[in-house]
C-alpha cells in the first residue's frame, strides 16, 4: 500500500482511468480473437415491432468513435498522464488529451484495415460481366433451359449456371462472354 499511498490525486486519478481502460482492452481484444467481437453492425427497430427497420453497417467505414477507440483513449491517456503528473499537472493533462486523441484515430485506421481485410466467402457474380468463360455443359438456344460454364471469379475457379438469348445451343467447349447476370444465372454469348 506505499506504493498508493505515495501518489498524488492526480496519478491515482490516471492510474485507475488507465488500469481500468487497459484491463477492459485486453478483453475486448480477447473477445474479439475468439469471434465474440461484434462485426460493427447495429439493426434498429423504430416502431417497436421487433422488426428491424434499419441496418447501420459501419465495419468497413471509418468509425472514429466506436468502443474499442474510446478504450484506447482512456487506456493511452490515462498512462500518459500517469507517467507525466510528477513533473508537471498541466502537461499532464495536455499530453494524455493529445495521446489519447492520438490512440483514437489509430485504433480507427486499426480497425478500418482490420474489417477490409474480411470476407465473407460468397462471390458476386455480376462481377463476371465482361470476362470470358468456357462452356462446361452445353447451353441450349434461347427459353430452353441453361448449361453450364467454367471461369475464374474474385480468385476462383467456379461453375455457374448460364443461358443464353441465342437461337442455337452453344456446345461444351466454347468459349463464351458473359454480358449479363439475371439473379443466380449468367447471360452469355458466344465469343
């Protein structure tokens, strides 16, 4: 207890602030390596119908006031502040606002880069639009059914439904383009 005892109101002020913040950090970090952290998203629910009538997803923006920044203010500036009390109570307070600030914004950009390095595995498959793909099975003539095609998608290679408004099947083997997308199915022509 002289190790307590011998601080001033000020240091026990910032070491609690930042013993606390920091303790509080290191569970949301533990929390958030198991897959217990949330993914940024909030579902809101105006008129009390259990319904959510809107979803605020800000995990790939820039949130510069989330939980996980306001820790590290009070983390950062509460040890600052901790360190610099003895020498002087102005500069003190100067230095852990100005470092806490500062540990602020770069959790931001910490986790803005963390949340852009995610997936969620599905592919997007009207961004096959433009590219080329061989025909796997063949796709009939226009109303008639749909074939199937081969091609490299976001780094895959992956089969797909596809048809076409042509009036004769195009036959496996064919390279073909794809120039549209209607739901889960691909729109092709030949090439």
């Amino acid at each position: 207890m002289e190790f307590w005892s011998a601080l001033t109101a000020i240091q026990k002020t910032y070491f609690v602030i930042g013993l606390a913040a920091s303790v509080f950090l290191v569970l949301q970090i533990i929390t958030l390596l198991f897959g217990f952290g949330d993914g940024g998203e909030v579902d809101v629910d105006f008129d009390g119908d259990g319904a959510s009538d809107v979803t605020v997803d800000a995990s790939d923006g820039f949130t510069l006031f989330s939980v996980r920044g306001i820790v590290a203010f009070f983390a950062i500036g509460g040890w600052v502040g901790y360190a610099l009390a003895p020498v002087s109570t102005p500069l003190a307070i100067v230095c852990s606002l100005v470092a806490g600030s500062l540990a602020l914004f770069a959790m931001a950009l910490i986790m803005r880069a963390i949340m852009r390095l995610r997936s969620d595995g599905n592919i997007s498959i009207s961004r096959a639009i433009g590219k080329g793909a061989d025909v796997y099975l063949t796709i009939p003539a226009k109303n008639e059914g749909f074939g199937k095609v081969t091609l490299t998608l976001e780094e895959r290679f992956v089969e797909l439904n596809a048809v076409q408004e042509g009036n004769s099947p195009i036959p496996t083997g064919s390279h073909v383009k794809v120039i549209n997308v209607k739901g889960d199915m691909l729109v092709v022509e030949k090439e």
